[in-house]
C-alpha cells in the first residue's frame, strides 16, 4: 500500500508537487498518504523571474493560495501574452516586426462562425494582424491595461492571463503553504540513494538524517537529477540539435521610478543568436538573454544583453546560466518519478518550465495507484509527459523555423529543413492550403491548443493559400461585422480596465482577514 511519498528537493517544482498533492490526497486526514520533501538548505533556486501559462492559475486555486496572498508575496504582475520582437525580421527592417500570442481565443460565435478562414481571405482589412483582428488583447495591452478589475472575482477577469513572478519568493509562499497543508519539512542534503534487489529506491541518505524512507520518491532536484538521472541511470534525450539555445544571461533592472508602468506581456526581442525575455514584476524587470553557445560566446551574450538594457544595467551583476535542452523518455522508473528540471528543460520561449511541472504533478496525483503498484501507471506517464515534451518541441520550433531573417548564421540554421522534425515539416506543408484545425490537436497530449500555433503561425507570417477553397467561406458579412465589433468592444475595454501597475496596487491595499498590512 502507498502510505509515504518523499520529494527529493525544493525549489518551484519541488514544492508546487508538495501542496498540490497534499491538498489533492487530502494528506492532513487520518489514513491518508503522508507527504515529506527534503531540500539542501545550501542549493539555491535561480529566481530570475519567471514567466507562467495560464493553467498556473487553476493550480494555484486547486491548492487554496488566494490571488490577492501571491500577489502580495511574490512580487507577481499579471501577463496576457507575449510580445514579439524582431522574430520575423531584423531591427530596421522595412515592413512590421512585431506581433503578439495574446492568451485569449480567437473570437468565435455560438453559430460557429471561425474568423481565422476570413482573415486570410482579407476580410479584416488591410495588413490587419491576426491577433488584432481576432481578440481584443493586442490593443488592451498595447494601451498598457490589465486583464481585470479590482473587482472581479479572484482567478477571473474579462481577459485570458498568467502572471510574471520572482521564483524565490514564489517558492518560499509554497513551502509556508506546504507545510500549513501537512507537508514534512526536512533540511539536510542528499548524498546517496539506497537500492534494492529490484533496482527501486528504498532510501535516499543525507549525512543530517541519516536515510530517509518512502513508498513514493519524487524526484525535484532539477538538473542533477539526482534520484532518476544518477541512480537510477534513465538517459536524458538532448535535442540541440532542433533546439539550438543552450545558454541564458540574466540581470535583474530595478525600474527608474517606483511608479513605472509595468508592461501586461512577456516583451521577447530577437537578437543575433538568440532572443531576449523583458519581464515586468512590481519593483524591478527580470531581463535576460537567452541564446545559442554554437552561434555566440558568453562574453558577446552578455554585451548584447547589456546593450538591450542601455544605461540601466550600469555597475548591475549578470547570471551565466547554461543549461541542457532535452528531456528523460523515462521519467517515471520503479517507485521514482522526476518532476521539473530533473525531467528536462526546453529553454525559457513561452513559459512552458512550470506548465511541465504542473502537468506531472497533475498526472501523479490523478494515475496514482494506491495499491503501490506503479508498473501501469507509470507506462501511461511516460507516454503522455514523452507526447507532451514532443509536441513543445515542435511549437517551439515553429517560433524560429519561420523567421525571414538571415543576417547571422543562428537563424540560416533554425530555417535549414534538417533542423525542423518532420512532424512539424508535414504539418506545414498541410497548412499551406489550410489553416491549423483542432483535428490537427491531441488535446490531452498539447499544452498549446489550436488558437497558440495559430498566433505564432500567421505572426510569423507564414502564407495559407485559401483559393482553391473559397467557395466555401460565404459569411463574408457576418465576419466583416465580428471584426467590427471586436474593434469596438476593445475600444471599450481599454477604457475600463485599469493599468497593471494600477491594479497591483489595488489588490496590495487590501488586507486579507488575519494577515499584517504588507
């Protein structure tokens, strides 16, 4: 029977898996399965802040942490998509480079009219963006809005969002929440692993405790990958040679002023090997550079995200970061499964780190058998999280294979058709003559539904040739009116919803019944 679950490490991931588990199993009642995590209280965790997908919301719902509390505590501001610059063309280049994946769906109404066949025809008018035409997120965050009002319910709002947040503070809110929830804090440092006949965990040592023994060990301890990398020797699948970025440098900017807007996206600027992160939080950005070591060395990275920063960086330390891309075909082995880091990374693009995270921890409280047979559930694991880690692959890919540039080595190679897998490739040829429909879509295997390649597809200004098919697109009338009316109601939200910095500030004066004022 499972009666003890340890997770190995702390950190986001380790402690994102404690609470939701914990309140998921109902770990406080009696009988139930206890829940234990263990961290170094030597490792740090990175906190360079950090980008989420909107599912962070349910998550952080399904444990019961207010959105007023993580606001407050994590110094979160609120996203509603991502900015991108220079992706298609480089920095004065004539035509436009810039474009949005906004998180609210295309418009569609219940009569089942799909804008996005209307648009390629020209319905929208001309050079009309897909994401202007089709949402009304691009102008209300353009007009620098919020995706909410003060009083709109929490984890609600007229607007689809995330946030942006300091991943240590966001840690530390976790692991108060995790032990409020029951969760067993243990300090002390992982050495060895203790196996038996079988090849299973049956211990994990640490020189404070002594070893430390469960039915159930989750693996946390990002890129070490301490328990399923080194003990248990599953291999990590590295796909440079799709994904080319390796690298990140980082510097946190204070802003100029305490009452410096704070931008309602992720700005991600292009640049010659890579691609830059620009993230609002309440008292500073988080920018960072992410990029390629084959096209670019650490010293030039590092001035070119100094360069990005302009005066503000001045006297301010960078963070070299390098880091694996790829992911563990096998992250559940025996009795451990790997969460996070330690099951892989597919670089920073599109906040999808903590959206692994959260689908793991989902699928373990959800698959789990009680009966301490792991055998089944494991095999279903593997096989979703593989699917899921394949289907990132592709989407992100997308982001760079479409790019007109070809001023630098870096994006001649992300075009090359070697690099590109050929899921994607056959994709790509089938969207030439149709858009991307939701058949197209496994939608227990994709963390980015239709609308999100959509967006990316055509920001990208990639060309879908609808003549052939014409004929079949009659309401030309009714969309013409939808993409009025979109333009009207976003006029009409730009002037009701407040600005993020505004809005932050709102939801910091209130008090929560038995918390200090922060």
């Amino acid at each position: 029977m499972l009666r003890n679950i340890l997770i190995a490490g702390g950190g986001t991931a380790g402690w994102l898996c404690a609470c939701y588990l914990a309140r998921t199993l109902n770990s406080r009642a009696p009988g139930s399965v206890r829940i234990a995590l263990v961290e170094s209280p030597t490792i740090g965790i990175l906190g360079v802040g950090e980008g989420t997908f909107p599912s962070i919301r349910g998550a952080l719902s399904q444990i019961g942490i207010s959105e007023s509390r993580f606001i407050r505590e994590t110094g979160a501001t609120f996203k509603q998509g991502i900015d991108f610059v220079d992706w298609v063309r480089p920095a004065g280049s004539a035509g436009r480079s810039r474009y949005m994946h906004p998180f609210n769906l295309p418009s569609a109404r219940v009569d089942g009219l799909e804008l996005l066949p209307y648009w390629l025809l020209g319905e929208a008018g001309e050079d009309v963006p897909f994401a202007d035409a089709v949402t009304m997120q691009k102008r209300v965050t353009d007009a620098g809005r919020a995706p909410k009002r003060a009083t709109d319910p929490e984890y609600q709002g007229p607007m689809n969002y995330a946030y942006h947040f300091d991943a240590a503070r966001f840690a530390a809110l976790l692991a108060a929440e995790g032990r409020a929830l029951g969760v067993n804090h243990h300090l002390a440092t992982i050495t060895g692993v203790s196996q038996d006949e079988t090849g299973a965990i049956s211990a994990v040592v640490t020189d404070e405790l002594g070893s430390l023994h469960a039915d159930l060990y989750i693996d946390c301890t990002g890129m070490r990958a301490a328990l399923i990398g080194k003990a248990l020797g599953q291999p990590f699948k590295q796909v440079s040679d799709v994904l080319f970025v390796d690298r990140a440098v980082a510097i946190q900017v204070p802003y100029a002023q305490a009452d410096s807007p704070i931008p309602s996206t992720t700005i991600s600027t292009a640049h010659a090997a890579g691609w830059s992160w620009d993230i609002g939080l309440q008292e500073r950005r988080g920018i960072g550079y992410a990029y390629s070591s084959r096209h670019s060395s650490d010293d030039a990275a590092e001035a070119v995200l100094r360069a990005y920063i302009g005066a503000a960086a001045d006297g301010l330390n960078a963070r070299r970061l390098p880091f694996e891309t790829g992911y563990r075909p096998v992250q559940w082995k025996h009795n451990c499964v790997a969460i996070g880091l330690s099951a892989g990374f597919l670089e920073p693009l599109e906040s999808t780190g903590i959206g692994l995270i959260e689908m793991a921890t989902y699928l373990v409280a959800h698959l789990l058998p009680m009966d301490g047979h792991f055998e089944r559930a494991a095999a279903n694991f593997n096989q979703m999280m593989s699917q899921r880690y394949t289907r990132i692959i592709d989407f992100l890919k997308l982001h760079y294979c479409l790019s007109q540039r070809r001023d630098n080595d870096f994006w001649i190679d992300n075009t090359d058709p070697a690099s590109i897998p050929d899921s994607l490739l056959d994709r790509l040829i089938e969207w030439r003559h149709r858009p991307p429909h939701r058949l197209d879509f496994i939608t227990d295997l994709e963390m980015f539904m239709p609308a999100s390649w959509q967006f990316i597809l055509y920001g990208m200004e990639f060309r879908t040739d609808l003549t052939a098919s014409r004929s079949r697109y009659t309401d030309t009338t009714a969309a013409r009116r939808e993409f009025d009316m979109l333009r009207t109601v976003s006029a009409h939200a730009v002037k009701d919803l407040p600005t993020n910095r505004d809005l932050i500030s709102a939801i910091r004066a209130v008090q929560e019944p038995g918390m200090a004022a922060a």
